[in-house]
C-alpha cells in the first residue's frame, strides 16, 4: 500500500474518536464486552500509545537520532493507561487521542521518501519502518474501533426492544420470545441476543412449538449479535426465509435542524386521535389497532405521540420513546395521498426537537433497506447506518413490519 493511502487509513481513527467524543458517559464507562476495557480506557490504551511512539520512534527517526523505542511490558503500559482512561474526562482524552494521532501523521507526511523507506534499527536492535508501523497499529484500530462499535450497536439493539415492547416476552436460554398476537414481526419473533447454551436444534424445535401453539409464524431476528453466531446459517438450512433486511441508523441531536411546520399535536399516551390516524395511514385492523394500544400502553419509557396536521387536517403521525439519552422513532407514516410534500421530514423534526428538549442527545430510528423513499428522508435529517438486521421466517410472509 502507497504512503497516501496508509496515511489515509491510519487517520481513520481520528474520525473516529472525534465522533465517539460526542457520546456521553453512559457509553464511555460502559466496557466493550463482559470483563473487558471501557471504552475510556480503550481510548487511553491507544493514545498512550501513540505518545510513546511518537516520541521514542517517529521523531528521532525524523530527526536522524537513535530511536528508543524498546519493548515494555505491556501489563504495566496497559494498566498505566487504563488508571489514565478512567481519571481523565471525555473531552480530554478526545482531544489528547486526535492530537497523538495527528502529530505522527504530519511528521510521517513531511518525510522524505528515502527517510519513510529506510529501515531503522530500535533500542533492541530490532529492525523499524514507517509502513510496517502504520499497518500494524491499523490493524490495532479496526480492532477496538469494532468493539466499541459493536458495544454502541449492541446498547440499540437492547434499546428497541424496550422501545417497541411485545405483549409478552419469554426469556429461554438467553433468546427473547417476543408474543404480540401476531401482529408485526419486531413483536413477534426471537431475538437470540445472549448466552446460548442448550442443544440448537432441540431449542429451535421448542420455540416453534411455542409459536404454533399461539398460532404464529416462528420469526428470528438475526442482528449481528445472534447467539450462536451460525444461527442465520442453521435457519436458512432449514428453509427459513430472509425477510425484511432493516438498516438502524443514528444521528447526534445537536446535528439536526429545527422544524417550521407549527401544526402538531404532542400527546404521552396513544390517544384515540393517535390511534385514528395510524389506523387510516398505516390500514390497521381493528384487531391490529387494539394491539397497537396494548403494546404502548405498558411501556414504561417517557413516550410522545405525534400527528402532524395541514390545514387542520392530519397528514403524518408517529411515536417516539427516550431512555437515557437516546430517542427511538417508530411508525412515521405519511398519509398515502399526501406524501412527497415533506411532512414526513417535519413530523421526524418535531419528533427530535421534543427529544432534545427532554434531555436526549442520540436519536436512532429503523428502516427497512428497500424502502429509499424514507432513507431519502432520513438522511437528508442527517441519520447515518450503525448496523443492520433481518429476519427469518418459516415460509413467506404478508405480515406487516
């Protein structure tokens, strides 16, 4: 790989850590995994570093001095820098993280091409270059980058959940059998999110037969945290169907415009008016209505139900729910005949501003890959893919999402 192009990749991390420093505690204590790091101290671990490279390696060689780059015991490297991580603030270790990483990269962008390409030797008499380098601590990044994305990701999946609650939820070998009469697939299916430890096919045989018993298609949804990760595989050999591939998409609150449209109607509960609008845009059943009300109604989360109005006249409705810092949007629905006039883009807007003002910083939302009218939307707002998910169903589904 050319200098340009490591340099490029290598920068990648400050993207990175500059937009992790937007998140909140809530996210930076949390470990990566069960007896891991925290985030902050995975930070730390990184920057720290940087600095020692930086200054023991990058600069000397720079410099055309000896360099004192040796091997540390790690256990006491890491261990200093975790004590860092976790006494040290978020904006801090942001600006410390980007800026070590900065520095190497402008004194290995100002090199020379003999200086990149030479080989030094380090204080152990072990052979050093600059491409080596950056492809080694490359390698480094991706690794924790995809922890703490995979840690995020994980928190908005356990999120949603609780953001679009099921009639009833059966806990079995760390699966979630979700039970909502049949009505949509989020609310109906399986989320085999943690420890899985009974025979597979046994377990898959049981879900089944609970599923039938109620009447319902057994639905899984595959995200990318199943458990067994060979679940989708197993499903598919088993004639499952994949439907419904579904992009989570988040945005930084502070990001996202403010509305102009006024006519809007906030309510905490799904009142009749609520209710009477996503019937007609989303053709909901009387029997799918009711359920609808059953579901919302025993979640415990600070909820706020929207119906945008034209002239006195609903043409977009939706409903959002908060926990900790974070706003879930669900069921945006445009009126058939009236979308394509941006109402859509202003309900979602309300939906935000009312986020922001009670406190949230993060919004997250779900769409299916399929539907570009709404990614048009959305990503216009500014939302931007965390993850993906689908479904798989015993046969073919009409079942709406």
């Amino acid at each position: 790989m050319k200098k340009e192009s490591l340099l490029q990749t290598f920068g990648q991390w400050i993207t990175f850590v500059t937009d992790l420093g937007r998140y909140d505690n809530s996210i930076w204590n949390q470990s990566v995994a069960a007896g891991k790091w925290s985030v902050r101290e995975v930070v730390a671990h990184i920057l720290r570093w940087d600095q020692y490279f930086y200054e023991e390696a990058v600069v000397k060689a720079a410099a055309g001095l000896a360099l004192t780059v040796k091997h540390l015991n790690d256990d006491e490297f890491n261990k200093t820098a975790s004590q860092f991580g976790k006494a040290t603030g978020i904006k801090e270790l942001t600006e410390q993280a980007v800026q070590s990483r900065r520095q190497i990269i402008d004194v290995i962008t100002g090199l020379s091409e003999e200086q990149y390409t030479a080989v030094y030797e380090n204080a152990d008499g072990h052979p050093f270059g600059f491409a080596e380098y950056m492809k080694d601590f490359i390698s480094h990044d991706l690794h924790h980058m995809r922890q703490i994305k995979n840690r995020l990701s994980f928190r908005i999946e356990e999120m949603s959940l609780n953001g679009w609650p099921a009639l009833q939820t059966v806990v079995y070998d760390g699966w979630l059998l979700r039970f909502s009469d049949g009505y949509t697939k989020r609310s109906n299916s399986i989320s085999a999110l943690y420890h899985h430890t009974l025979e597979l096919d046994e377990k898959i045989r049981a879900c089944e037969k609970l599923y039938a018993q109620r009447g319902i298609r057994t639905v899984f949804k595959i995200t990318p945290f199943v458990q067994p990760s060979s679940l989708d595989e197993e499903l598919a050999a088993r004639g499952y169907e994949l439907i419904d591939h579904t992009l989570v998409k988040t945005v930084h609150l502070d990001d996202v415009k403010t509305p102009f449209h006024a006519d809007i109607w906030f309510e905490s509960e799904p009142t009749e008016a609520w209710l009477d609008a996503a019937t007609v845009f989303s053709r909901l059943t009387e029997e799918q209505r009711t359920i609808t009300r059953g579901m919302l109604e025993q979640s415990p989360l600070k909820k706020c139900f929207a119906v945008l109005h034209d002239n006195g006249i609903p043409v977009a409705c939706g409903l959002a729910a908060i926990e900790n810092s974070w706003i879930s949007l669900y069921d945006i629905v445009t009126d058939p005949d009236k979308r394509n006039r941006g109402f859509g883009e202003q309900l979602v807007l309300h939906l935000l501003d009312w986020g922001k003002q009670q406190g949230a910083k993060e919004g997250y939302l779900l769409v299916v890959k399929e539907n570009a009218p709404a990614h048009r939307v959305y990503d216009k707002i500014g939302f931007l893919p965390q993850y993906d998910y689908w479904y798989r169903a015993e046969g073919l589904s009409d079942e709406k999402k």
